[in-house]
C-alpha cells in the first residue's frame, strides 16, 4: 500500500511538473506574440495578447527621456493606433527573449525576462516585466513594464 502511494505521489508529480511546463510555454508564446505582432505591424495579433479590460496598464520609458504610463485597453489601442495606420513595416526586428523568471499562481501569473531586439540600427536591450490573466482559458497580459537600455541608443542611430 505504502509503495502504491508512493508510486502515485512519484506520477502526480511528474504530471504536475508537465502542466506547469505546458503552462510556462503558452505564456512565453504569448509574450512573443505580442512583441512581434507590434513590430510585424500585425495589430490582430497583437491585440488578441491582451486582455481587452479597463484594468490594463503598460508602462515604459522613451527615447526622448519621458515615460509612458496607459491605462485600460481602449486607451492603449488608440494610444498605438498610428503604429498600425499602415501594414508597412519599415524594419524588420529580431526579437530575442531570455533568463525568464515565470510564477503562477492560479490565474495569474508574473514573468521577467530580458529582451533584446536586433533591426538595422543595432541592437536594443530591455528588462521587462508582465503580468498575465487566464481569461477564458487563454494566458493574456493585463500590464507591462519595459525598462529599456537607452544608453548607446542615440548612438546607434546617429553612426548610420
């Protein structure tokens, strides 16, 4: 009996550590999406990686020295409706994530990770942080935080 409840305990385990893996990917895949949607200029996809809720922010810091703070999903789409005006893209970007740190906790998960963009300026480095809401049974983001590596920025742009 005892090795029987073991041996249950080894497989739950096991199953467990899988979901949690399934899980881990799904949210990346949705991180990724919505990242390359906005530079692909696909506003469907990267619409559909967000909650579309008032409760919603994303937060960043610019190029110019200012920060960006939107909150709620309307004002987000209008804020990057002029992204999407035209289906051009005008460079094409790599986006390469990693060292993700990713907790769940039921419907709800916290992830950081680093980013780094590669287009024909060079390279952009970034820390990011989301959360995301299981909404429906699909991981979407209800708030982002992109601090991004301005430094040699300028630089980059000015040596072109």
């Amino acid at each position: 009996m005892k090795t029987s409840l073991l041996v249950l305990m080894l497989l739950l385990g096991a199953v467990s550590r899988s979901l949690a893996q399934s899980e881990d990917e799904a949210i990346k895949r949705v991180l990724r999406s919505e990242t390359e949607g906005f530079f692909k200029r696909d506003k469907a996809e990267w619409s559909n990686a967000w909650a579309h809720t008032p409760y919603i922010h994303f937060a960043a810091n610019l190029y110019g020295g200012d920060f960006m703070l939107v909150k709620g999903w309307s004002n987000l789409e209008k804020q990057f409706a002029s992204q999407f005006k035209s289906s051009k893209v005008s460079d094409k970007v790599v986006v390469q994530n990693a060292n993700y740190t990713i907790h769940q906790n039921g419907n709800m998960a916290f992830v950081a990770y680093d980013q780094t963009l590669l287009d024909s300026h060079g390279k952009t480095t970034s820390k990011e942080s989301r959360t995301l809401e299981k909404i429906n049974g699909q991981w979407k983001i209800i708030n982002v935080t992109a601090l991004t590596n301005l430094k040699n920025f300028g630089l980059a742009q000015n040596s072109k």
